[in-house]
C-alpha cells in the first residue's frame, strides 16, 4: 500500500509520527520494520502451502515494512489480514500527513523476484535549513494539534483528550509524549527535528507537572 505525502509533509515529521509506534523498528530514517512485540510459536507449515517469512537476529516476526521513497509512505506486508492490521496501525497516528493509499497486490514469485529497495537514500525538500525548520514545526504543530481528538493506539485507541481523564489515561500520554520527545532527539543536533518542542502539549493536556 503506497501512501502519497501530504504536500506539507516531510519525511522528519513521518519518522516522528511513526516514532510513537513501539512496534516499528527505524533501520535508517527512511525505512522501518514491523515487529511482531511477541512472537507466536512456530507453526507448522502446509505441506502444499507456500510461505515468505523474514525475522529479525533476536528472533522476532516482521510482519511488514514501511519505506519512504518518492514521496510515498509504502507499507509492505504478505496476506490482507495484515495490510489491515497495519491500516489500524499507522493511519490514526500519521493522521493528515498522507493520503488515502494504492493498493498493489503481487505474487510470491513477484515479490522473491524484486530488488531490494535502497534504504540509504533520503528525501529533499529543496528548502533551506529556516524554511524547512518553520515548514516543519508548522506541519508537526498542525499534525498534533489535530491528533488530539482521534483515537492512539498507544492510548488504548482514546484520543489523548479524553486520557487525560483518567489517572491510567495520564501514565499512558506521560509514555507517548515522551517516546515523541525521544525520538525527535535521536536526530542530529542542529537538524529541524532536534529543536522540536512539544511543550505546548503538556501544557495543552494539562499534564506539565508530569513532565520530568
């Protein structure tokens, strides 16, 4: 499935997003894997059954891939069961970053037959260092200001308003907020998404005196 980015979005602001999803593993800045958090014991496989399975080195399922490459989010994965799975996953946290996504399906063959991707290469705005900084704070601003009434996964699937109505509710945003913070300092200092600040959504919550 390839989601077409917003013509606001940048792919700091989607690593960001994505950041808040505990079951997406970044291997560059561009390129994820979706990790089952607890494997399933093996199963036995069809005699007359073809399967294309890919694990980590610790041993953990990927249940899929997401890559950003021309301007598209693609998420990758091998049975509708899981294109669904990954839909409920990575929609309501990228809320108005992307669009409605193309649906492409391919054979096991086809897939086998394919050259990897190239994960190393980054996306370029075209702007300088000010005006993608004022660009991207600006989207992140909108994108999080937006994301308060819609449901987070990490939230228990409740919008991050009605968490803070409940003492659980506040442990679980104090976590989200910060897995946001931690991401947007894993990037190099200087860089746009360093200096993001999500003050204003502690404060906006109500949950400031949380912070430490």
């Amino acid at each position: 499935m390839s989601y077409p980015l917003k013509p606001e979005a940048t792919a700091d602001a989607i690593g960001l997003a994505l950041a808040a999803i505990p079951a997406l593993h970044p291997e560059s800045e561009t390129f994820w894997n979706w990790t089952e958090p607890q494997p399933n014991a093996r199963r036995r496989r069809p005699a007359d059954g073809q399967t294309f399975v890919t694990t980590l080195g610790d041993g953990s399922l990927v249940l899929g891939t997401l890559e950003l490459k021309d301007r598209m989010l693609v998420l990758e994965v091998n049975s509708q069961q899981r294109a669904e799975r990954g839909r409920a996953l990575i929609e309501p946290v990228l809320g108005q970053l992307i669009g409605p996504p193309l649906t492409e399906a391919r054979t096991v063959a086809q897939l086998m037959a394919s050259r990897p991707a190239d994960k190393s290469t980054a996306l370029s705005s075209g702007l300088s260092a000010d005006e993608e900084r004022a660009v991207l704070h600006a989207t992140l601003d909108r994108h999080y200001m937006n994301l308060l009434d819609e449901p987070v996964p990490m939230l228990g699937n409740t919008s991050p308003l009605v968490a803070t109505k409940t003492a659980k509710g506040r442990e679980r945003l104090v976590a989200w907020l910060k897995l946001l913070e931690n991401g947007a300092a894993r990037h190099a200092s200087g860089t746009p998404m360093s200096d993001y600040d999500l003050s204003w959504m502690w404060e906006k919550l109500g949950i400031t005196e949380l912070r430490r």
